[in-house]
C-alpha cells in the first residue's frame, strides 16, 4: 500500500514539475517578445533578464526530478 502510494506521488510530482515550468516559460517567452516588439531598443536587457528567467524556471523543474527520482527510490 505504501510503495502505491509512493509510485502515485512520484507520478504527480513529475506531472505538476514539468507541466507548471512548461506553462510558466511559454508565458514568460510571450511577454518577452510583446516587450521585444514594442520596444526594440531594450532588446538586449530583455533578452538577458529573459535567459535568466528560463533557466530559474528550468530548474524548478530539474528540482521536481530530483524529487521524483527519490521518491521512486523508496519503493
């Protein structure tokens, strides 16, 4: 019973940690090139706060596997 229910948490933690950064960097993207459009001058400070911002939300996401990867060790 206890080893289902790890497998189950595991299962949702890879779920909401890949689904939730995927949401968060398509919307970060978008608001990135709405900027990019309406002021190109600021391209470059735009595109590098953007980088950055990816690579955080990238690693909430390496975050959840790491979480996964150690539930699934104690089934």
């Amino acid at each position: 019973m206890t080893q289902g229910l790890i497998a189950i948490a595991a299962a949702i933690t890879m779920a909401f940690s890949t689904f939730f950064p995927a949401l968060a960097q398509g919307l970060t993207a978008k608001a990135a090139m709405e900027s990019i459009a309406r002021q190109p001058d600021a391209a470059k400070q735009i595109r590098s706060t953007l980088i950055i911002s990816l690579a955080l939300m990238e690693a909430m996401a390496i975050y959840g596997l790491l979480i996964a990867f150690m539930l699934v060790a104690k089934v």
